[in-house]
C-alpha cells in the first residue's frame, strides 16, 4: 500500500478515535512495520522526556546563572530572566536547586516524579534513597522504578517519619539524661556541703 494510503487509514482512525487511542493500531495492517517501530521510539522519548526533565530544567537554569548567559539575552540579572522565561519563580528555583545539589539528579528525578514535598526531602540524607538503573533503594528495601511509584512514595515517607521519631526518642532521652545529671550534680554538692560542715 502506498505511504500516502496508509496515512488516509491512520487520519480515519484518528478522526473516530481519540489521540491516545490512535496511537493503537486497530488491526496488523492499520499501521506499517515502520511507523509503529517510529511511534515506539517516540514513546520511549516522550517517557525519557518526563523522567529526565526536572533536573535537565533546573541543570540548564544553573548553567544560565553560573555562566551568565542571561546577559545574551538582554537581561540585567539572573532574576530578570527568570522572571522573563516564566519557568520557575525566583523562591522556587534556588529551593529546588538546593535540593537537586543535595540529591543528584536522579534521585531529584524520582522525588519530583513521586511528587514527595521539599520538607520531606530535606529530612533525608545522602545514601537514604539511591537510584540505580530502574532500581530505587530506600535504606533496605528494593523497588522497580516503574512498577509501583505508590510503594515507593509511601517508604520513602515512612523513612522520613521513623527519623523524625528516632531523634524525637534520642532528644527525650538526652533531655531525660541531662535532668538526672543535674539532680546527681545537685546531689553532690548538698554532700559536699555536708561533708564540709562534718
């Protein structure tokens, strides 16, 4: 069938369905061989594109700063430009390049994917969360990246809860150890005194 042919068929099927499902071939000869192997490579992109683009966005801003490239651009200041671009408030950017500096891009990735909020990143610490491939670490557990984001949302905010616990047990504890230390301290003195008097 000529090219033109095939694309008529495609632009019927995509006018009785909606754009997502358009991109399913209703039968083998709907769609060449060629034309699917190119909407899979387009896929692949487009799901590279919404995981990679976070830190690819903060990374370009930063180089735009760093090396003043807003200048070329007719801007007086870094924040001129940001303002211009409409890309990230001035507030927004210098948080959020913190917490990519602090992450790494692919964890800075995966919590901006799984939507985890800044003040739950700032609880974890460097090793805390790993991304290897399509593996994410959190302490000792293992997930796919891809498999169930839910999962991996919930541990990494029950990590952060289980710190915030630990160091609230451990100030209770060092709180709790400094009053006897002051009572025995107290305690020693009145002996002391009364050893004086003796």
């Amino acid at each position: 069938m000529p090219r033109k042919e095939k694309s008529d068929e495609f632009n019927q099927h995509d006018r009785r369905h909606n754009t997502s499902e358009a991109l399913v071939p209703t039968t083998p000869t709907a769609m060449g061989r060629d034309d699917v192997m190119q909407m899979l490579g387009a896929a692949r992109y487009a799901e590279w594109i919404a995981n990679q683009s976070a830190s690819h966005v903060m990374q370009f801003l930063m180089t735009v700063e760093d090396q003043k490239l807003y200048l070329t651009t007719g801007d007086k200041d870094f924040v001129s430009f940001l303002e211009r671009s409409g890309l990230k408030s001035k507030s927004t950017y210098y948080r959020r390049r913190e917490l990519l500096l602090k992450e790494g891009s692919d964890v800075f990735d995966l919590m901006e994917e799984l939507g985890i909020p800044a003040q739950i990143r700032h609880q974890i610490e460097a090793g805390d969360v790993r991304v290897v491939g399509n593996n994410v670490f959190v302490g000792d557990q293992e997930f796919d990246k891809g498999e169930n984001p839910t999962i991996a949302k919930q541990v990494i905010v029950q990590l952060v809860k289980d710190k915030i616990a630990a160091e609230k047990a451990a100030t209770e504890a060092t709180s709790e150890l400094g009053r006897k230390s002051r009572r025995l301290e107290a305690e020693e003195a009145r002996a002391d005194s009364l050893m004086a008097e003796v």
